[in-house]
C-alpha cells in the first residue's frame, strides 16, 4: 500500500516539475516543430503527391516519385559522389583537426591569437569562403593558380572548377577548410579535460609520447570526437553551398552529390515532387548512417570498459 502511494506521489511530483518546466520549454518547442518538425512533415506528405512544374497539387501518386528516384540514370553517379564526399571530407577534417588540435593544447607565445585566427574560416560565410576559392582557381587571373606555377607544381595555369573529377576535389579541399576549425576546438576541448595526473601516471609508467596519446589520450577523446564526427557528417552530407559555387557550372551529374541533385531537379527540371521524395531518402539515409555510427563507436560507453 505504501509503495503504491508512493508511486503515486512520484508521479505526481513528475507531472507538477514538466508544468513548471514548460513555459521556459515553450519557445524551444515552439521554434523545433516551425523549423523542423513541419517542414520535415510537409516534406514527407509532398513526396506523395503528383505536382506540376508549377506546384500544382494534382492528387496522390503513391509510390511514384520513389520509383522515379531509383529510376533516375544518373542516381548511381550521385551516390558515388556522396559516399565520397562525405566520407572523404570527414576523414580529412578529423585527421587534420587531431594535428591541430595537439599544437594548440602546447603553450607557445602568440597562441591565443592562432586560435582567433584559426576560427576565421569558420566563421566567414560558406559562400563567401567558395567564391573566394572561385577566383583563386580561375586559370586566367587566379592567385591560387599563378601560385601554383611559380613553385613548380603545374606548367601552366589549369582549369580546375571546368570539369567534373578537379572541380569536386577542390570543392573537398575547400570543404575540409571550413570543417577543420569546429572540429579542432571541439578535439581541443576534449584535449583539456583529459587529467594531467593521468598523463603523469603514464610517464611514470614509462610509456613514450607516441604510446600516451593512442593508448591513453585517444580513447579519452571518443565523446569529443563523437560529436566532432556526427555535426560534421550531417553538414557535410547535406552541404549545398560549396558544391554549388564551385562546381554549379559544370554540365551534367558527374560532380553532383545527392544534396545537389536535388536542388537542380527543383531549379532546372522543376520535378518539385521527385526532389521531394529524394529528400526523404536522404534523410533516412543520414539517420540510419548515424545510427550505425554511434552503434559501432559507442562514443558514450566508458573508457575502462
């Protein structure tokens, strides 16, 4: 009887903390179901619908435009490219943000001022960040490409956002730029709440610089590399900006992830309900991907364990 009014009181002490708690929850949740919630539902419903070239809603198609998607031809090119953009670009960035990272944790004069620095590209808009590249690479005026002749590494100036295989490797370059910075403070955050007690206890047991930092550094960075990996997955995965500045001129599908495809079929073909299911493809592709990942990582499991 008394474990049962206990419960009770439980229950109610739980229900009177949410009423309490949701007038400071209220504009959050107001703001995730306007900005995500609705648009992600709409989206959904839209996938099932016949429209027009014009958004005109001429019934429900079932599972049409999803057979229209699979059917597409250049859907195998696109998801090459994705699974190589992502992929190769995440990679890139935590291995360069892992370098950085380390550096930075060192005390050296003027480090404050390379941390500000390196938070620049970051920062600065995506798309101002890809024009800049844009010019840079230009084979006529670019800076990036007379560099690149003056110390030797081509004979003359290249066309490189002017076919498909060059424009998307600087695309990767220049993402893997704005990537690193988050990534190398969030690697750098993990870095300081690692104990130096526990790095003294592994010198004291006599193991090396190299032996400290994957043995006992490393594993410690798994919840800070963890988050690094997820945020940077979901951007670059869903990245538009980039891969439309540098590579949006250049005929056809061969540079196009699946992110870019789908805003030419809005823009050039104007298959509003296609795109639309292509995007719950990729939403779910994305679930699932992460999903998997903190499955296999287990980013939050201890370290001891």
């Amino acid at each position: 009887m008394a474990t049962a009014r206990n419960k009770a009181l439980r229950r109610q002490a739980r229900k009177q903390s949410t009423l309490q708690a949701l007038p400071w929850l209220a504009p959050a949740l107001v703001l995730i179901v306007g900005v995500v919630i609705f648009p992600a539902g709409y989206m959904i419903y839209t996938s099932f619908r016949d429209l027009s070239r014009f958004g005109k809603d001429r019934g429900w198609a079932g599972l049409d435009n999803y057979v229209r998607v699979f059917g597409l031809d250049p859907l195998s090119t696109v998801l090459t490219n994705t699974v190589v953009w992502t992929v190769g670009v995440v990679l890139a960035t935590v291995l360069v943000s892992l370098v950085l990272a380390q550096f930075l944790n060192k005390r050296f004069p003027g480090r404050k001022v390379l941390r500000m620095v390196i938070i620049v590209p970051w920062a600065a808009s995506v798309v101002m960040t890809s024009t800049v590249f844009v010019y840079g690479l230009d084979p006529f005026y670019g800076i990036i490409n007379r560099l690149l002749v003056d110390v030797g590494l081509i004979d003359e100036p290249y066309g490189f956002l002017k076919n498909a295989t060059s424009g998307f490797l600087s695309a990767m370059a220049v993402a893997v730029f704005v990537s690193v910075p988050f990534t190398t403070f969030v690697v750098l955050s993990g870095l300081q709440t690692i104990p130096h007690d526990v790095l003294e206890a592994a010198a004291i047991d006599g193991a090396g610089k190299v032996q400290t930092y994957w043995r006992v550094v490393f594993p410690m960075l798994r919840p800070a590399l963890a988050v690094a990996a997820i945020i940077n997955i979901i951007n670059v995965f869903n990245s538009l900006p980039i891969l439309k500045t540098m590579t949006g001129s250049i005929p056809g599908n061969d540079a196009d992830t699946t992110t870019t495809f789908m805003f030419k079929l809005i823009q050039n073909d104007r298959q509003i309900d296609t795109a639309s299911a292509l995007s719950v493809v990729n939403f779910a592709v994305i679930i699932v991907v992460i999903g998997v990942y903190l499955k296999v990582v287990k980013p939050m499991r201890e370290v001891s364990a």
